[in-house]
C-alpha cells in the first residue's frame, strides 16, 4: 500500500475515481443490501470517505468509524466529514489486527483489501465477522482476479492499461469460499464486472 502514502499518489487516485467503470452500479447495490437497522458502519481503507458518505446518505444518523493507513487519504476523509457529528477517521494498517472498536451493522469496504496478502484476507474477514452484530453485513466492493491472462488483460485496457504493482489479487469465488470458512451464515458475488465485485457477507 505504500504509494498511497505518497499524498501525489493518494491525490491521483481520488481525481480519477470517477472513472473507474461500472464502480457506481456497485455502490448502489451496495446501499441496497445494507440492513434497514443500520446504525454504526465500519469502512476498511476508507480512502476520502467515499463509501462511508454513501452509507450516510442512506442512513443519515449512522455513527461511522473510518479506517486507512494513509495520512493524505484521512486527511481528505476528515475534510469532507468536517463538521459532521458521529463519524471518526484513524489510522490504522489492515496488516494488522483490526482494534477493539465495539460491534458494527455493517462493515464496508472499497478497492482496499486486495492490497493484502491472501493469508492476512482470511484472517481480516475472521476479524470482520467477529465485530458483525447479529444480522449485520460484510459489503467489500474490490479487485479480483480474472480468470485467465487475456481476462486481465481485456481488464486492464479497459482501465487505461495501467498495472498496480501492489495489488495481491485472489478470484472472487475462492474469497466467498474464505467468508464462509471463517463463519459468514451466508456469501456470494452479488454484482461483478470483470475484475470489479461486490462481495457480500452475511451473518445470522
Ligand atoms: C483504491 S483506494 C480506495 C479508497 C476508498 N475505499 C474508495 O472506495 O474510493 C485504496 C485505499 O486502501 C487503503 N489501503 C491500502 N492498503 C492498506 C492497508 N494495508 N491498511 C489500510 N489501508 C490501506 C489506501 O490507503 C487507499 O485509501
């Protein structure tokens, strides 16, 4: 993840995150499958706070807790929930253990995971379902692998051709496979386009 500690970087990615394809049919969907008793949300690599606004439009009076590793990206999070009561930005490297931050009703996550290694994946989702209350939901919008080279690379001239070098990614079915392994009642790839998918875990 360390380029997006470079604040150029950090900063070059939010200028261009409207481009990114079919990222908005995600997100809706991803509003569409918050539970309706939404009241306190988790977002993993909040990045500016995209995901965790879009929480907030839905459910206005939701407490956000946002979580990123780069000083630019919290910074821009702060930025833009200045003023706004119920929402806290910290620090905090996904490598590690997530910390003790109460139970939430949904835990969110947008394009910032799959910078893991696959062991650390398995052992995040372990740590997201344990702070899922009853009912509550795992929404993790990410990269995944495609399934061949040439899938790749139709993906990646889509996008401008651009590879990240830091991306660790794994295939989208395998991670449902982990969410189920680690206690999820339910998952599923409730959207995909190419590499981008909405991940969705579900708890009793
Ligand atoms: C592609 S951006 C996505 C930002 C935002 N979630 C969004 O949907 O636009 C990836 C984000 O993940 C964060 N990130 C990457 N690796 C991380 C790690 N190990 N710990 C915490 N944050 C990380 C980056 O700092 C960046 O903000």
């Amino acid at each position: 993840m360390t380029e997006y500690r470079d604040p150029e970087y950090a900063r070059a990615y939010l200028a261009a995150q409207d481009a990114v394809p079919q990222r908005g049919v995600g997100e809706r969907l991803l509003l569409d499958l918050l539970p309706v008793h939404t009241r306190r949300v988790l977002d993993l690599g909040c990045g500016d706070g995209r995901l965790l606004a879009l929480v907030r439009s839905r459910f206005e009076q939701a407490e956000g807790v946002a979580l990123d590793a780069s000083e630019a990206m919290l910074e821009a999070a702060r930025a833009r929930f200045a003023g706004q009561v119920g929402v806290t930005a910290a620090h905090h490297d996904l490598n590690d253990p997530l910390p003790d931050l109460g139970t939430f009703d949904a835990v969110v996550s947008g394009f910032a995971i799959h910078h893991l290694p696959d062991e650390r994946k398995r052992t995040l989702y372990r740590e997201v379902r344990a702070r899922l209350a009853p009912g509550g939901v795992f929404l993790n919008l990410e990269h995944v692998a495609s399934v061949n080279e040439r899938e790749h690379a139709r993906f990646l001239a889509l996008l401008g051709g651009k590879e990240d070098q830091s991306n660790r990614l794994a295939p989208a079915w395998t991670q449902v496979e982990w969410l189920r392994e680690v206690g999820f009642m339910q998952a599923d790839v409730a959207w995909k386009w190419l590499e981008l998918v909405l991940l969705v875990g579900w708890v009793d």
